[in-house]
C-alpha cells in the first residue's frame, strides 16, 4: 500500500467534507494503526490535529500487556 498516497486521500476528502487539507497515517511494520484528517474546521477544536486524532486512535495499540 502506498501510505503517502492514503495521506492525501484522507486530506482530500476532508476538503470535499468542508475541512482542511491535512491528514495523518500512523504505520508500524506495514500495518497502518491510525488514520485521521484534520477536524479543527469541524470541531471548533484547536486540539483537533490529524496527528493528534491519529495517535489518540493508536495509543492503545501501543499499551502494554498486563
């Protein structure tokens, strides 16, 4: 898969949607974890980042085992 190519994509449709043109692939060995475009515009959030959005979905992949 070409994971840049996701990237814009996601950016692309988010613009369609009225959002901006920003998104964020999270990828280990291959996988993609998380994905997200920016939500800003939609929100009214300023925390609303694609990088951010895209780590708080792949945060409890990351967690350990118990």
């Amino acid at each position: 898969m070409d994971f840049a190519q996701r990237t814009i994509d996601i950016a692309r449709q988010n613009v369609a949607e009225g959002g901006r043109p920003f998104a964020t692939v999270i990828v280990k060995d291959g996988r993609i974890l998380a994905e997200s475009a920016n939500r800003v515009a939609q929100t009214n959030d300023p925390t609303a980042h694609a990088e951010i959005l895209a780590i708080r979905e792949a945060a409890p992949s990351w967690a350990p085992s118990t």
